[in-house]
C-alpha cells in the first residue's frame, strides 16, 4: 500500500485527467516528491552521523570529494548549484569540524584543491557503507536487475534534469 493509500496502480497509459495532465506525468510527479521528501530526511540524518553539527546541505559535498578527490570551490560551488559566498561558508564550517582541508592546485598554485581530510573520509565512508547495507536489505526482495535498472533510469534522469 502507498502512503498516500493506494496500491500504486494509476490507471490506464495515457488517460488523461478533466485538467488534461497525463496520468503519467501526475503519477511521476507523485512519487517524485514522496522520493525527495524522504531523500532530504535522509540527507540529514547521515549528516547528523557524519558529524552531529553538520548541516545537511553539506552532505552532499562531502560525497562529492569522497567520488571526486580534490575539487576547487568554484566547481563544487556549480555542482552544487549555490554561489561562492555560500560555497565559502559551507566550506569554512566543514574546515572547522575538520573534515575537509584546502591544499594548493598542483595545476595552478594560485588555486586551491578542497580535500577530505582523513577523518572526513573515515566518517564518510562509514555512513555510505551503512546507507548502502540499508538499500541492500530493503531491497533484498527485488531482483538485481531490477535494481540495476532503477539506478540507470534514475541516471537518465539526473542527466535530463541537469540540462
């Protein structure tokens, strides 16, 4: 049963609503929104393991340098979609709690790499592995091609939702 109580089935393909919205499209929205609701609880719930002052928004730059390596700001900044005044606060407070550090570009000595220090890494990873170990045991009962197929749609549409 879904939470908003239906069983999930949202009519036939292609009907269409008196407003004339797809159900489709109504239904993708729907669930979008359930997904991103309980994606930004989660978002600050890991923060808060990473580190009990961690503002949840930083998470995912944390995540970033953890795929990524060094980054400079100016391109977390983009990644993130925020402005280098609020890219500098973020990246202040996360020095100060002593999960990242600056160090020079090697490619450019005016620039500065942002890094995980060793902490951030260890505190990182620990909440990865646990969130990974939580989609494993939810997920246990879907087939993993299944789950590989959810993971490409949802690459598909990340990359549509970036352009």
């Amino acid at each position: 049963m879904h939470e908003d109580g239906s069983d999930g089935a949202h009519g036939a393909v292609g009907r269409m609503t008196p407003s004339g919205a797809d159900q489709e499209f109504l239904a993708l929205e729907r669930e979008l929104t359930v997904l991103l609701r309980r994606a930004r609880a989660n978002q600050g719930e890991m923060a808060r393991e990473v580190h009990p002052d961690l503002e949840s928004s930083a998470y995912g730059l944390l995540i970033r340098l953890d795929e990524l390596g060094g980054q400079r700001a100016t391109e977390l900044a983009g990644y993130i979609g925020v402005g280098k005044a609020t890219m500098s606060r973020q990246l202040r407070a996360l020095e100060d709690l002593g999960l990242i550090a600056r160090e020079p570009d090697p490619a450019d000595g005016r620039a500065w790499l942002v890094t995980l220090t060793e902490e951030g890494r260890r505190r990182v990873g620990t909440v990865r592995e646990a969130r990974r170990a939580r989609y494993v045991r939810q997920l246990a009962h879907w087939d993993r091609r299944e789950v590989a197929e959810l993971a490409r749609l949802l690459h598909e549409l990340n990359g549509v939702m970036a352009k």
